[in-house]
C-alpha cells in the first residue's frame, strides 16, 4: 500500500526527499471485476457549492478557464498548488485550498507549432508529480489540430463531430516551482504516449492518447489513467500506465497482456515506433467516456475512480445522469458504477442553465504530497457552465467543488 506522510516541507527538495525516499511495498492483491463495490460516496443533500475560480472576476485573461479535472500538489512552502488546465495552463496558488487564487504570472502554453512531429501545438497540463531533482512534473494533453493550421486538413467537415485532423499524445512539461511554468522537456524526453502511425491530414476522426487523471503512487511505482481512441489495431477505451517513481518521464508503460511491458511513445524521437500489440482496456463494463481522477479512500482502502456521464447506478438500478465512482483494489478490475451527485453533465446543450463536467476528488486533508488519498475532508471538483444568460458560445466557466461524504 502507499505509504503516508504529513506535508510539512521546507522545501522542493526535501519534497521530493519525502516521496522518493518511502520503502516500497508490493501493489495489493487483485479483485475480481464487480466483486466488491467499494465504499458509497455521495453528496448530501442541501450541501452547496464552493465557487473556487470565478471566470467573470478572477480570470487573468479570456481563455483562462477550467477545461480539465482539477489537480493538486503541495508546495515546498506547505501550501497548495491546483491546476484545471485549459491550453493557457494557469496555476492558483496559496497556503490552503480556501485561500486560492490565480496566479496570471505561471500562464504557460505551446507553441502551436504546424509540425505534428514536433509534438509543440497546445497542451493541458492533467498530471502533477514531484520530482527527485525538486521540479514538478507535469504529464500534459498534448493537442495536434491539423485544422488550426493551414493545409494541413483535408479531411470534409462534418455536421455531427468537431474531431477531424485531431491527433493527441500525452507529453511532459516541468515547472520549478519557484516560477511554476510549466515548459514542455526537450524532444528526446517530451514524449510518453503517441499514436504509432504519422498524422494524416485526410484523418476524419480523432487518434491517439488523450485526457490522463492524476498521478497515484502504490509502493515503488506510479500510475495513471489515460484514454485511447482511433488507434489502429487499438480496442478504445482506458489504459492503465506504471512508471518507477524514479523514472517518471521515460519509464511509463502500459498494462499488455498483463504486464507493464508496453512502451506508447510510438513514433515520438525515443519511441519503439509501431505500437506491437493493443494495451489491456481495464475498467470497460464501468467507465464511461475519460476517467477524471482516482483516489485512495485512507490509507489501504479501495481506490475511486469518477467520472461523469450517463450510466445505470449499480446501487438502485436506475439509469441517471450525473458524476459516477467505480471502485477498485488494483486499478485494473472495477466495481459497476455509482452515483455520486446528479448534476446535470454538459454534453453542448443550446438550453440555458447550469452544466457540470471534468470530476475530481480531492481531500483537503490528505497526508499525500499529490492528494491521492483521503484524510477527512473529501471534495468533488467540477466545471460548472454557466448558461443563464448566453448559450453554448459563451466562456463563463468556474472551477466550484462540493463536500463529499464516505460512507463505510
């Protein structure tokens, strides 16, 4: 199991000490797909929202909104990093989750750049994890659009989809956390999962490794959760990565026929090229669309996966709407799905209103460095879409969170 710590650090170094440093231990035994569900999470009733971020106040420009699940880190001073990343990456910092704010300074993003191989367009970062030599790793969406740049999609428009000429990896950027800027690695490091064919400007749907949730660690490795679609030769869905905690840029590999073994960083300038098999799809029968984070409840118990969407709540039968959690002992077999809160998912409705999407669980008070366990205060994260006045064009998003309740 992971071993836990209190975050009491005097500084990037000594962080990184803390993490890197724990005995590891081997991951827990494996559950059969179904067999426990896990503890209830859910919100209750009458609780109200937090609004975290405030677009119409709070924003450091127009495009600083929360377009991914929201993730936090402790700084070396004690306090709180939290990115919800849009591809102008904006860190809110401060020295607790209820004194957060933006800081305009930390605005990174790519350089869009017309070259797919050059894996330099637009990034989100989605996955933060210390480093040994005290910078802040940022695993990030990296974002090809072929339709941004021109003649490089030839692909028809299409009414019923927004995805052509969309080729997608997962890439690494570090922050010092003294400036917390996240810059993308140069290009022999930059890549950790890409499709294994070139990008094809007559490409009519999306490919590649998109969203990932945050980083976890379990004993002497760290994990992450990342969606794959329009793979050649790859089944869509959720592929599970391990990297030793001392090799968290180059060392991610993909659960293959059981085993860590699969290398995705494709046709990237370290990659093995052709992708030589399909990774293992886990939780098929219970996520539905991209896993938003994942998080330990206490110290040993199962890990909770959230998501939101449409799915048939495993505990009353019913098909709803809303953010899901599915259980797990070893992040590969997960439990039927459950409803957490019924908030209305944004799926572009036209109808005015307010619309939630990108769920993220955090403890405010987990004894992790990386918040992926649970200590007392649990959090749903979430982007709400304000729609009361303006319909599907307008950016007025804000990052809001809402106490969440575990039941044994």
């Amino acid at each position: 199991m992971l071993v836990r710590m209190r975050p009491a650090f005097v500084g990037a170094a000594l962080l990184a000490c803390l993490l890197y440093g724990l005995p590891s231990s081997r991951p827990a035994a494996a559950q059969p797909r179904g067999q426990e569900s896990g503890p209830g999470l859910g919100v209750r009733g009458g609780e109200r929202e937090t609004v975290v971020l405030q677009w119409s106040t709070q924003r450091c420009d127009t495009l600083m909104i929360p377009d991914s699940p929201a993730r936090a880190i402790r700084t070396p001073e004690g306090g709180v990093a939290l990115l919800a990343a849009h591809y102008t990456n904006v860190v809110l910092l401060g020295p607790n989750f209820d004194a957060l704010r933006p800081a305009c300074a930390t605005a990174s993003r790519g350089a869009e750049r017309p070259e797919p191989e050059a894996f330099d367009d637009r990034y989100w970062v989605q996955g933060l994890a210390p480093l040994p030599d005290g910078r802040i790793l940022g695993l990030a969406s990296h974002e090809f659009r072929g339709d941004r740049h021109a003649g490089l999609c030839d692909a028809p428009p299409r009414t019923e989809t927004r995805t052509r000429c969309w080729y997608s990896s997962i890439t690494a950027t570090v922050a010092d956390p003294r400036s917390w800027r996240f810059q993308p690695l140069p290009l022999t490091e930059r890549v950790v999962a890409s499709p294994p064919v070139p990008y094809d400007r007559l490409m009519s749907r999306r490919m590649g490794y998109f969203t990932t949730t945050n980083v976890v660690f379990d004993g002497a490795f760290a994990y992450m959760l990342v969606l794959v679609e329009g793979v050649p030769g790859q089944r869509n869905g959720t592929c599970l990565l391990r990297a030793p905690r001392d090799d968290l840029i180059a060392g991610w590999r993909a659960l293959a026929g059981g085993e860590f073994r699969l290398d995705l960083r494709g046709l990237g300038p370290s990659g093995p090229g052709r992708q030589t098999e399909p990774c293992d799809i886990v939780g098929a029968d219970a996520f539905r669309g991209s896993v938003g984070s994942v998080v330990r409840i206490g110290t040993d118990g199962p890990w909770a996966a959230v998501f939101s969407g449409r799915a048939r709540d495993a505990r009353s039968g019913e098909a709803r709407e809303g953010v899901f959690a599915s259980f797990s002992r070893d992040l590969v077999n997960w439990s039927a799905p459950s409803l957490v809160w019924g908030a209305p998912p944004f799926r572009r409705q036209q109808e005015l209103g307010l619309y939630y999407n990108y769920p993220s669980l955090i403890d405010h008070e987990s004894p992790s460095p990386v918040f992926d366990s649970t200590g007392g205060a649990l959090h749903l994260y979430m982007t709400r879409w304000n729609f009361a006045e303006h319909r599907r064009q307008s950016m007025d998003r804000d990052l809001v969170r809402i106490p969440v309740e575990v039941a044994r």
